[in-house]
C-alpha cells in the first residue's frame, strides 16, 4: 500500500523568505555566519530506522527489534559504496548492507521487507539517514537536538540550533506549518486533517498526544557548523506514518522528494 493512501496530510506549500534581516537567536552559530551553500540535489542517501527495543516504551509506528545493532532499509537498496548511518541523536556508524530479510512489522502478523545494515557499533534508536561517501567538500553533518516548547491546543513550537518550526490550529481540521532559520520565516504549508468513514475525529488538538494528522519534526542534521539543517517530519495517519525532509537556511526551504519515506502498519 503507498503511503499516499492512508496518510491523513494534505501539504500544500507557499515559498517565504528573502531580503528580510534575519533576528538574532542564541542557538549554534548566529545570523553573522552565513550557512554553507548546499543545493537540494546534493543531498543523497535514504532514511531508515534503528529498531526500538520490543518491549521499550515508544509514541510512533516505527519498527521494533531485539537488535539493536541493525539498521532496516525498506527505502531503497541501491545504495554502493561506503555508507555513513546517521541517527537522530548520536555518533554516526559506517555500514555495510547485509542480505534482505523479512521482520514482523504492524498487526495482524503483518511482515515488512527490509535491507539491513550494520557496522562497528551500535546507532541510538530512532529514525537514521543512510548518507553515501564521500561528504561534498565543506560538509560536516552531525545531528542536532529537537526541543519542543509546551503545546497548547492551538500551537507547538520547536527548536533545531538555527530551525524554527511551529505547528498551529487554525480551525478544527486546518492548520499551518512553518519553518523558520535565524526566526525568519522560510516556508508555510497548510495543513488539513482529512477524516475516514467509520473514524471518530475530534477537533485538532495540539497537545500530546500527537494527533492524526499533525506533523512533528523526528530528526535534524546542521549540514555544516553553520548550516543549512535537513529536518524530517512525521505524521501520522490511520494506518500508518509519512517522512517529509525539508532543507532549510537563510535563502529558503525545499522539500527533499529523495529523502522521504513512510510505513504501512495497520488497516484502520
């Protein structure tokens, strides 16, 4: 099933930026360090999922495993070459893709096709960008922490270093997405929780926990000491999720089509 069908996210997205000054932030290197210049296209690789442990706590439709040490690919296997695991939080690990196997994935004994990956150690749980090597000269990806405001009904706020993003209801199934570099305004999207037959769905809520529909950011990496940033946001829909990566700096935010993703986990 693609992950078109059962997402619940309509983005549709309006470009914003420009001759605006950025305003000074107290995170990473400031608006005076102009961020690395990196075109979307360079940015290569797959994103794919250190397992959880089976019985550890979780909020969100990733895979569980009790190896930790396996990194599972179910984007692509065409990947060559030295390969770099970068986890959302954490050192990063060179892999080498092992044989593909099948693991237990979702309910009902669903099963998920997955190419595993594996290295000198061990990556912290959680979302992984696969990125080939060499790194384009100037780059220096590392990952950087998410900090998450308190949440009202109405908004969430986040912090990446320089990224800004912010999750606002705007009605009782619309809202907007928004990223910001250096607190300047870089993109808008709307958002639009679409329900299915047979689903009780309350007005959107921001507050925890995340509703269907609401997008939140899972993982970043600054590029550069001074960026840009790649952001991946998750979303959850009825029967599964979706990864949207953006890059983001002082010149604007694109969408990375090449690094998205998604599972299926459960029919509704």
């Amino acid at each position: 099933m693609s992950s078109s069908s059962w997402s619940s996210l309509v983005l549709g997205v309006v470009g914003c930026g420009g001759a605006t000054t950025p305003a000074a932030v107290g995170h990473q290197a400031g608006p005076s360090s102009p961020s690395l210049v990196v075109e979307p296209s360079q940015v290569r690789g797959a994103l794919a999922y250190a397992p959880a442990p089976v019985d550890g706590e979780r909020d969100d439709l990733m895979p569980t495993s009790a190896d930790p040490t396996i990194v599972e690919d179910t984007a692509t296997t065409s990947l060559r070459g030295p390969v770099l695991a970068l986890p959302s939080r954490g050192a990063a690990v060179e892999v080498t893709a092992g044989a593909p196997r099948t693991i237990r994935h979702g309910c009902d004994g669903n099963t998920l096709e997955v190419t595993p990956w594996a290295g000198a150690g061990a990556v912290a749980p959680g979302l992984v960008w696969l990125a080939p090597q060499p790194w384009p000269a100037g780059w220096a990806p590392a990952a950087v922490e998410i900090e998450a405001e308190p949440a009202t009904q109405a908004a969430h706020r986040y912090r990446a270093g320089r990224l800004g993003v912010e999750v606002t209801a705007l009605g009782p199934r619309e809202g907007e997405l928004r990223l910001r570099f250096d607190d300047v305004e870089r993109m808008v999207a709307p958002l639009s929780q679409d329900a299915m037959d047979g689903a009780e769905l309350p007005p959107l809520d921001l507050r925890p926990p995340r509703d269907v529909g609401e997008p939140a950011p899972i993982a970043a990496w600054s590029l550069a000491p001074a960026g840009p940033v790649v952001v991946v946001m998750y979303t959850e829909g009825f029967e599964g999720f979706v990864l949207d990566s953006y890059l983001v700096d002082e010149r604007g935010a694109t969408r990375l089509e090449q690094l998205g993703g998604g599972l299926y986990y459960c029919a509704f």
